[in-house]
C-alpha cells in the first residue's frame, strides 16, 4: 500500500495556480514517459481520456488556488483515493474503457463542485464562440467542453428519464467538445447551448448565458409552445442547431427525412430568459427553400 500510495503522490497534480496549466498540450497531465499503471497507459493510449485528465488537472488546480493548507489537504486526500480507485476499478473490469470514462466524468464534476461558484471566474475566462458546423480545433474543443463541464456541474438539470441518445458510443465530453455551441450577442454575453443527448440529427441542448466580463453563468428558462400556448419552461432543452444572429437566437430543429423541413424556433434573451418571438415551420421535406410558400409562422413576428 505505501509504494502504490507513493506513486500516487508523484502522479498527483501539484497545487498550482489555474494559469499554469493553459490546454496547449495533448498528452495527459502526467508523463506517459513514467505510467507503470495498466490504467495510467491506457489513459495515455487514448485521446478522450487524455482530455477528460487534462480537464479534471485543471478543474483540480483550480479547485486548489488559494485554498489554506488545512482547507486544502481534505481535496488532496480525495484525489490520492480517487487514484487509487481508477487502478483498482479498472482492473477489476478487465481493463474497460468505459470504466475510466465513466470515473474521469464523475470525478471531473465533484472537483468542480468542491471548489463552487467561485471557479466560474477563471473557467468562463477562455470561453469563445464556436459552432459544431465550423472547424474549430482541439485546443477551442477542450476549452468549451470545460466550460460545459463547468455549467452543468454548478447548475444541474433534473435527469430525464429515457434519456440517453448516444451515451453508449458517446461520452459527455465527446458530446461538450463536438456538438456545444457558443454565440456572441451584441451585448458581448455568450449564448451557451451544452449538447446533451443527441440523436442522428441533432443534439437536445441546455442553454446558457455567460458574461465573462463578471465571471458570472446563468441557466435559462425558455418559452415553449403546448397546445398552441406558450409557457415558460425553467428546465427545458431544446432540440436543435442553435445559432445567434445579432440579437436573435434561433434553433433549427431538423424533421425526420429529407428537405431541410423542421422548425426555427426564433428567441430574444431577456434577463435569464429565452423568449419566443417566431415560430416558423416548414412541414414539407421537398428539398425547397425556406420561402413564405412553403412556411408557417405563428408567435409574434420579429
């Protein structure tokens, strides 16, 4: 126990503040050189899970600054054991990858919840636009799936039951780094929408507004549409392609077959709101554009 406790110790990141640990490299946050663990090498043999340790590293040492000692060691003390368990529950699965992912997830978001709102500063520092439909790279990809991380793990939904989509070939991170958008509004806030189910045509998204400017995160409310009313939903996600044009967020949700058919759920944001402001459908999946001839538009007109 005392040489697995010790190599523990020399893997376990150093308490270090946030900014010393910028997402500029791809190999873990420790040396793959030094991995003797069946489970540090396979982390090291795989670039989710490369990600998902460079996140929780940093989620760490952000949960560590400016901590006192005596508040510190506690956390400390939880990541060793946490360590210890990885190696311990990877090997008792037969070396699954699925254990790791399914333990670096859940340890990434109790270290974000340790450390509380006052991460939001430092995680919402570095979040930039960026679209699913544009190539953005794997440095932006990381930086937004933290962010995600982050938003999620501070402001949970309630889960859902049925839910699911792709978990079993995708994991939260894939999801956060490929599929979450984020737009500029006018105001310079980010519209944050965290991919989190998604299907073969598009993700269900729980929408966010991020003022990096405060360091502060929100989680909206959106009006829906039942029985042709409208309500205002604190918990929804919508389902869709989310896209902020000036002040105006749409989410195109994409019907089954082909003809770019679907709704273009059109909102504005007012205070930790997404209020509706058109509606407009196209029913028929002919492969015409989006013309008065072949749309409805119901709502209040932008």
């Amino acid at each position: 126990m005392r040489q697995t406790l010790a190599a523990a110790l020399l893997l376990l990141p150093l308490a270090v503040p946030a900014e010393a640990a910028p997402f500029s490299s791809f190999a873990p946050s420790f040396d793959c050189a030094k991995a003797l663990q069946p489970a540090e090498k396979a982390v090291c043999a795989d670039a989710t899970l490369s990600s998902m340790d460079r996140l929780l590293d940093h989620a760490y040492r952000m949960a560590l600054d400016g901590l006192p000692a005596e508040q510190a060691a506690p956390l400390k003390g939880d990541q060793v054991r946490w360590l210890l368990e990885r190696a311990r529950a990877f090997k008792a699965a037969n070396e699954d990858r699925s254990v790791l992912v399914t333990l670096y997830d859940q340890r990434l978001r109790a270290v974000i919840a340790k450390a509380g709102p006052r991460i939001l500063p430092a995680a919402l520092a570095k979040a930039e636009p960026i679209d699913p439909l544009a190539e953005a790279g794997p440095g932006a990809e990381e930086e937004i799936a933290f962010v995600a991380y982050v938003l999620t793990s501070l402001y949970p939904d309630p889960p859902v039951p049925g839910a699911g989509g792709e978990a079993e070939v995708m994991s939260p991170y894939e999801r956060y780094a490929g599929f979450t958008y984020a737009g500029a509004l006018p105001d310079g806030r980010l519209f944050v929408a965290v991919a989190q189910d998604c299907g073969a045509y598009q993700c269900s998204t729980t929408p966010f507004l991020v003022d990096k400017a405060k360091g502060t995160a929100a989680r909206l409310a959106v009006e829906v549409v039942e029985k042709g009313k409208r309500r205002l939903d604190p918990q929804a996600v919508p389902l869709g392609a989310p896209t902020v044009r000036g002040d105006v967020v749409e989410v195109f949700e994409q019907a089954r077959g082909a003809g770019d058919c679907g709704v273009k759920w059109r909102y504005h944001v007012e205070g930790t709101t997404l209020a509706l402001v058109q509606a407009v459908e196209k029913p028929a999946c002919d492969g015409k554009d989006w013309s008065r001839a072949v749309t409805r538009s119901y709502g209040k007109p932008n």
